[in-house]
C-alpha cells in the first residue's frame, strides 16, 4: 500500500503509523476472526486491496490514526503481562501477595496443578473446506475470554456492536476450544472520547473511562452455522464489480438514527425548538401547533467508515463522504 503525510505529521509519529504489526495476512481463502465482524463488501475490497486491483490512490496516514491507536493499546497491554517484572510490579501495586503471583505463567505450553496460566495474543486457525480459518484473541484467565476495545463511548451506550462481539468471541471459541472453555465473554471498553462530566450528569453514560461488559457467546454449532453462511456469500460475490457489491447496512456501518428537528420560527434555526426520533411524532407536533414552522431531517452519521482499510476503493463511502454522512 502506498501511503502520503498530507497533513505533515512529524516523522517520530509518521514512521508509527505507516507500519503494520498485524500478523494476519489477507488473501481470497483465508480469513480472521475479526473478518466475520466486517460486510461482505468490506472484506471482498479488503482482498482486492491485497491483490492484482489493488488501487493504485495512496492512502494518507493521517487516515490511520483512529485504528494504530487502538493497537497502540494492545501492543502496552500485552508488553506488560509478558515481561515478568512489570507485571509482578503491577501485581503487587494492586495488593497481590507473592504466593499469587509465583503462581502466574503467561502463555505456557505445560500447566502444573498449582500454575494459574494466563494466555494472551496466540493466533490459532483450522479449515472449514477450502477455507482457513484463523483467530488471535486478547487474554484469556481461567479459561475466560477477555477482548480489549479501544472505541467511543456510542459503541457502548448504542450497544451496536453486541453482536458482533458475540460473533467474534463464539468464534475465538471454536478455534481455542483447548484454552477457552467459559461460555461467557468479557469486553473491556476503553473510551476515546469519555467525559467525566457526561459520567456525572447521565446514569446511562459508561461511569469509568475502561469499563468491563459481559456477553453470553453461542454454541459451537452455530458458531460454525454462522461462519459457513457468511463464507457462502463471500464466495457467491468473489468477482462481482465493485459497485455491485451489497451496500453495507446501517448496522454496519455503524450509523446514527436520523432526527427530525422542528423549529418554530423557520428563520431562526441557531436551534431546534423541539427533536424527534420518530417523523410521526415531529408532524404530529407540528400539527398540534397548528401546522406553523417546519421539520427538517438531520441524516443520521455513519463510523465505521473511519476505520475500514476499503474505503480508498469503496463507491459507497465516496457517496456518504458527498453526501457529509461520514462521522469525523
């Protein structure tokens, strides 16, 4: 891939965010853990990026500072279980006694009785036909499964990743089924955007700036039901035109529901007299006021867009990015 610093970035962080610590190497039969969290169209251009169509439009890194940050954090977390005296540091700074943390090995190929393992960062795969199937998970403590989330806060409160979530961690079980043995799943959020004061003031808002959250994962068969299906439509679209392609969802996207803004005294739109989730309710207002003032609806934003490698060669997202329906 090619890449540009239009935005003059300083070298000590341009040479960071133009190289790739991620192992997993694309191609037209393999795929991750994390590809069944993608759209079809997402992981097809992904695959034509990595091959013969790949476009020959640069990429600037400035577009890669959302997704190296979250690997920035990944890449700390796991630095610091796997060298022994600074987790034994942390360790005891958190209270642990000395018989605990002897007793703590990070990523053994043995376990003795009286051993707690830990396990982090081990990429595993196996076939389901012609295609392999590989998964690389976060941490896992007594068989439990733990994945680190580096996202907004909207992530959270919107819960519009939940099952994807369970989609990916149902399939790190699959393929670790020797290490990952708990049927529940635990997300770490860690916020990007979290505000002390929204914590404060909103009950609903996430109340601490990393936040755990449980998620029940599915049963082995339908683990492989659902990765069977989503291979079928990847196979089904491997040579249709780009803008052929199916259009991601809103869903997948990652898109806001729109709202309807009704204002009074159309002259004055510095701010909405009333906002509505739902069109009927806003017309239903504004005829309650005798049908005076006017409805105007503000397209609700796409995200996911920010962190996806295709959108150099995506036709839908050029259209969104037109059209200012791409969150900044």
């Amino acid at each position: 891939m090619s890449l540009t610093n239009n935005s003059n970035i300083p070298l000590s962080v341009s040479v960071f965010l133009a190289t790739n610590s991620y192992d997993f190497k694309p191609n037209p039969r393999s795929l991750s853990a994390t590809d069944f969290n993608r759209s079809i169209r997402q992981v097809i251009l992904r695959n034509r990026m990595n091959g013969p169509d790949s476009p020959t439009e640069p990429v600037d890194i400035a577009s890669l500072v959302k997704s190296k940050m979250g690997t920035a954090i990944h890449d700390s977390i796991e630095k610091t279980w796997l060298d022994p005296q600074m987790r034994e540091a942390g360790l005891r700074n958190l209270g642990y006694t000395e018989s605990v943390i002897k007793r703590i090995v990070v990523n053994p190929t043995e376990v003795t009785s009286e051993q707690i393992p830990v396990y982090m960062e081990i990429r595993k795969s196996i076939k389901l036909g012609d295609w392999t199937v590989s998964g690389k998970f976060d941490f896992v403590a007594e068989g439990a499964l733990t994945d680190f989330k580096s996202t907004s806060t909207f992530t959270y409160t919107k819960k519009v990743n939940d099952d994807k979530f369970c989609k990916q961690g149902s399939i790190y079980k699959v393929i670790h089924k020797d290490i990952i043995t708990n049927p529940h799943l635990t997300i770490v959020y860690w916020f990007t955007d979290w505000k002390e004061a929204s914590a404060k003031g909103d009950p609903t808002y996430p109340q601490s700036p990393v936040l755990p959250y449980k998620i029940k994962l599915m049963d082995e068969d339908t683990t492989i039901q659902f990765m069977q299906s989503f291979i079928n439509q990847l196979e089904k679209h491997e040579h249709t035109p780009e803008p052929e392609l199916p259009q991601c969802t809103k869903e997948e996207l990652w898109q806001d529901d729109p709202v309807y803004k009704y204002y009074r005294d159309p002259m004055k739109k510095a701010r909405a007299t009333k906002n509505f989730d739902s069109l009927i309710e806003a017309r239903k207002y504004f005829g309650s006021n005798g049908g005076v003032g006017e409805i105007v609806t503000v397209p609700g934003k796409a995200m996911a867009c920010n962190y996806c490698s295709a959108a150099p060669m995506c036709s839908q997202y050029k259209q969104l990015k037109a059209q200012g329906l791409i969150k900044e």
